[in-house]
C-alpha cells in the first residue's frame, strides 16, 4: 500500500492500523504528518537546529513505544503534542539543573479580555516576548493558544490540578503581556531614533 493511498486516514485510524499490524507504512504516514509541527515546537524552546532535531528524533521513538497506550478521549495532535511539550521541558529542566550542579561546583477564572489582548499580539515582537518568558510559562501559553489545549487537557500533560493551571496561564499572560509592551516600546524607540536621523 502506497502512502499515497493512507491520506484519507485520520489520524486516529493510522494509529489503530498500526498498533494492530506494526507494518511501518502507517507509523510512517504519521511521521510524515508531524514531524515537521513536532520540530517547530521543539525549535520553539531550544532555538537550535540540531537540538530540535534531535528532540524530534526522540520524540518519534518514545512515540513508537508509547503510541500502544493512546485512548482516543482525546486527538491524536493533542496526545502526541503532549508528549512533545513533557519532552522538551523535562530536557530544558536537565540541562537548567546541569548548569546550576557546573555554577555551584487557586485562580478559577482566565480573564476573557486578557485573552483577547493575547491574540491581538502579532509579529517578531511577539516571538522575541516568548523567547524571554521560562520554558514551562511558554509550554503552558503555546498548548492553550496555539495547539487549542483545553483546560483539562493542559492539567493532565502537566499533572496538575485545572486551578492551578487557570492560575499559572493568568501569570503567564501578565509576563507575556508586560514583556511585549516593553518590546513595543523599545521598538517605537528606534523607529522614532531612525526617523529622526533620516531627517537631519
């Protein structure tokens, strides 16, 4: 069977086909789906090409061994993305504590408008605010606005309560939120700098 032929698969059935035939033509299928999405996260922390590569690596081959455990009370995206998210944050809290062992020798609401204002943030200005925030604040702000995490879904990738997720992503928020107005002004800063040197 040609791949060609497994595009009309969802996910959740390449998946069921694999764990029931091992043939590799369908766990290949999925990789080809999201190894790319998977890299990007991976890049997203560590801003290294070969990193986020061997990140990805990995993450297929903890996929391979775990994907006989997916129940589908959730997607596939979100399981798999799961796994990624725990990956990366558990290898920046290795290398973190690595560095320091070398150096030494309940909110129940997320404010709507804070929501609003987050998804008007656009741009460079906006990576580089991201860039700046610690990776497990980034993890919780990319699983809820860009991969569509819900609440409970973010609580059991994290294995924490959903009110201390709610708590953590309005304090993420408020530092994302405080690091961009910074960038934004320093960048009508230099637009101001530039518009004044060009006109001398």
């Amino acid at each position: 069977m040609k791949n060609s032929k497994l595009k009309h698969l969802k996910d959740e059935e390449l998946v069921a086909f694999y764990v029931e035939t091992q043939r590799n033509v369908y766990f290949e299928e999925i990789y080809e789906r999201y190894a790319n999405k998977v890299y990007r996260k991976c890049y997203s922390f560590v801003y290294n090409q070969a990193k986020a590569e061997d990140f990805t690596h990995d993450i297929f081959l903890k996929l391979i061994v775990k994907i006989g455990t997916f129940k589908e009370t959730s997607k596939f995206s979100t399981w798999l993305y799961s796994i990624t998210y725990n990956y990366c944050m558990d290898q920046i809290r290795v290398t973190k504590k690595n560095q320091e062992v070398a150096l030494e020798g309940d909110y129940e609401l997320v404010d709507d408008y804070e929501d609003e204002e987050l998804a008007q943030m656009q741009g460079s200005q906006l990576s580089k605010s991201l860039e700046k925030i610690p990776s497990d604040e980034k993890a919780l702000i990319l699983m809820k606005y860009q991969d569509d995490f819900s609440i409970k879904e973010i609580a059991e990738t994290l294995k924490i309560t959903e009110s201390a997720v709610k708590m953590r992503l309005l304090r993420s928020k408020e530092k994302l939120r405080k690091l961009y107005l910074e960038n934004m002004v320093i960048f009508a800063l230099i637009v101001i700098k530039l518009i004044f040197f060009w006109k001398k």
